[in-house]
C-alpha cells in the first residue's frame, strides 16, 4: 500500500511504514506542506494513495 503523510504529522511515520514495507510519500516533500486539507486530499486521491492525516 501507498500512502501520502499530512505535514501535521512527524516526518519518522515513512520510517515507521517502511518497517512494514509500504511505501510514502511526504505532503512537504510534494510542496503540499501548507495546502488545504481538501488539496491534499485531492492530491492523494489522484496519485491513488492513502492519506494519514492527525486532522
């Protein structure tokens, strides 16, 4: 499974996922670090991937 991080989380879940073999994808590291919920959203839903988010 694949997953896209929300910038309110801590940047060490990738580490945590990876121990599980998934694979990640950082919203700062995709220039979503201070976008809306609802483009982060759109943007997970795009690329296919699950979105962890604390909000």
């Amino acid at each position: 499974m694949k997953f896209l991080i929300d910038a309110c989380l801590p940047r060490d879940v990738a580490a945590l996922l990876a121990t599980y073999r998934h694979l990640s994808v950082d919203a700062r590291d995709v220039g979503l670090g201070r976008a809306p919920d609802p483009e982060i959203a759109a943007y997970a839903r795009a690329h296919q991937l699950c979105l962890l988010t604390e909000d």
